[in-house]
C-alpha cells in the first residue's frame, strides 16, 4: 500500500468544486438507457455515447474522475485515442466500478447482497496497471416490511470492507456505497434510522479489516423520504436529516463522501447537496457523485441525433456538472439554471 498516493488520490477526487461522472453502468443498465432514447446497444454506440460525456470540453473544471465499467475502461474513443488517455489529459481521474451486482440473499426474501469478491485481488492489479486510480463497489439495502435485517446489512458491509481493504492493497482508493434504496413508503424518519443503522455497520467492519479511512471515500444515500410515501420531506428537512446521520455515524477522519443521485431529478440532487453544504463546516468534504443526476438531459438530446448533436449534448452536462460544483461550495442558486 502507497499511502501517500491514496491519499493524495482521495483528495483530489473530492477537490473543491468538484465531484465524480458516474458512468459505470452495466451492459444490461446501459442498454435500457440507450433503449430509452430508441438508440441501439451496441459496442460502439455504448462507446460513442460515453466518448461524448468524457471528451466534453473543460469537464475537469468540475468533475474530478468518472467511474468507468470495464468495457469503457479497455476502449478507444472516436479519435483512435484510449478514453483512459483522454481522461487523463483532461485531468480527470479513472475509477472502475468491481462488483458483480447485487444478487438475493440466500434465506432472506426480497433482500440482496453484493458479490464480486473472488478473483478481486487479481482483477485489482489488472486495473491499476490499465491506468484506474480508484473504484467502486455497491451494496443494496432495501426498506419495507421487515426489512433490512442485521444480517443484510452485516454481510453487505463486510463485503465493502474486504473489498475496501483489497482496493488499498493494490494502491487504489475505494468507494464504499452502501446504498439505501428511495423506493418505498417508508419516511424520513425511517430512512434515517436505516442509513444510520447501515453506516455505523460499515464503519466497524471498515476499521476491523484495518481500512484507511484517510483513503477511503463514502457514497452514501441521502436521507430522504421513500418515493411513495405521502409525505415528501422538503430540501432543508433533507439536508438537516442527512448531514446529521452522517454526523453521527461517520468518523472525522474519512476522506470525503461524495453522494448518490439515487432516483432524484437532476435540480433535486444539486438543491439538496447545496442545502447540505450551506450548513457547514463540516468535517468532511461533502460532493457527488451522480449518474442519471448528471446524464439524463445530455442524454436525451445525444440520443435525438447522436450524429449532430454531440456538441449540444455536452453542453447538458458541462452545465449540470458546473451546477453541482457550485453545489459543493453551497454556492448555488436556480437563477443559474437559466445560464
């Protein structure tokens, strides 16, 4: 373990203004997205969709690294040049998402567990040597009727501390992603318990399998109402919930925590991590790190025509990620959106 590396790594990933591209999604994930805008899976169009997102001018002005799947992470872009290349003289970090999806868990209905250990330390080297500085792996925990157990979230967290611990091994900083899933009628109060409840498992498995904190970033959920619960709480009741779950169940020590979208709209997601911010200082730098959140207006418009609309496409994204990074000093405001 470099650990200076790692840590020089995990700080510039959660730099001021700045937050992550989440775009590891699956071939089975990506291939719905594309079907969405009625736009074939196939690996070039998969290739020349995250081209697009990646070689957007000036998106390390406020995106620190993107989460690549293994596919894109092997891949040249458009231009004949490796997207790691590209990446890298955009200053934008590569990360690579490891796990091999959330699957049941054997004797508990309705619930999963996330698989993927075997074969990791190996898959690990290979990637470091591909040029990935960080990765990803993430657990699901799902709210409903007797639901979470102890037992999911214990075998889930330990799974992200092995893994976690196999990331530092091989020099690379790991994102720890204990999901807590939006979809329910649960409320705020619930999710905050559960979030709580599964980031105070966490940590005490992170610091049994001697884990880094100081390299290691967190990509928790926000606590937040479940999506079909009647009562929705507003954007300060989030940030208030959030930043004291996290207040009480993460150590001081931790590197940074960069959230999940998780379902919400792309104003959500930027209102409710600003919200967050305005209540500062905190002891951890508080940023992002969205998928659909980031994508889903560029995608759209790359999708009506990807042939003639890459240029406005990127300008979708160049514009939610400047949002969130101005998020992440609690500077922003939605008279920007109009910009």
């Amino acid at each position: 373990m470099n650990v200076e590396q790692l840590l020089e790594t995990a700080a510039a990933m959660v730099a001021p203004g700045k937050g992550i591209l989440a775009i590891d999604e699956s071939t089975g994930t990506i291939t719905k997205k594309l079907a969405s805008v009625d736009v074939q899976s196939n690996e070039t169009n998969r290739r020349d969709y995250r081209d697009m997102l990646l070689t957007t001018t000036d998106l390390g002005d406020h995106i620190s690294g993107a989460i690549l799947y293994d596919e894109t992470l092997r891949q040249e872009g458009k231009s004949g040049v490796s997207l790691i290349d590209i990446m890298n003289e955009a200053g934008i970090i590569p990360g690579i998402k490891v796990d091999m999806g959330a699957h049941p868990m054997a004797g508990f209905d309705d619930e999963l567990v996330t698989e993927g250990l075997d074969g990791l330390r190996a898959r690990l080297k290979e990637y470091a040597e591909l040029g990935a500085k960080f990765a990803k792996w993430r657990a699901v925990i799902t709210i409903a009727d007797g639901t979470p157990t102890q037992a999911n979230i214990e075998a889930n967290c330990h799974a992200l501390a092995r893994y976690a611990a196999l990331c530092q091994e091989a020099g690379i900083v790991p994102i720890v992603e204990p999901e807590v899933l939006m979809t329910g009628t649960h409320d705020i109060d619930t999710a905050y318990d559960v979030n709580e409840l599964a980031l105070k498992t966490l940590f005490t498995h992170l610091y049994e399998n001697d884990v880094l904190l100081e390299g290691t970033i967190l990509k928790p959920s926000m606590v937040v109402s479940g999506d079909k619960c009647p009562e929705q709480a507003n954007v300060e009741d989030v940030a208030e919930a959030t930043v004291s779950c996290l207040m009480n169940a993460v150590p001081a020590s931790l590197a940074g925590i960069v959230f999940l979208s998780g379902g919400q709209s792309e104003i959500q997601a930027t209102e409710h991590l600003n919200e967050m911010n305005k209540l500062g200082p905190l002891p951890w730098p508080l940023s992002f790190s969205y998928g659909r959140a980031l994508q889903n207006s560029a995608l759209k418009v790359w999708g009506s025509n990807p042939d003639k609309n890459v240029s406005a496409a990127q300008q979708e994204l160049a514009h939610r990620a400047r949002m969130n990074g101005f998020a992440t000093l609690g500077d922003y405001n939605s008279n920007m959106e109009a910009s």
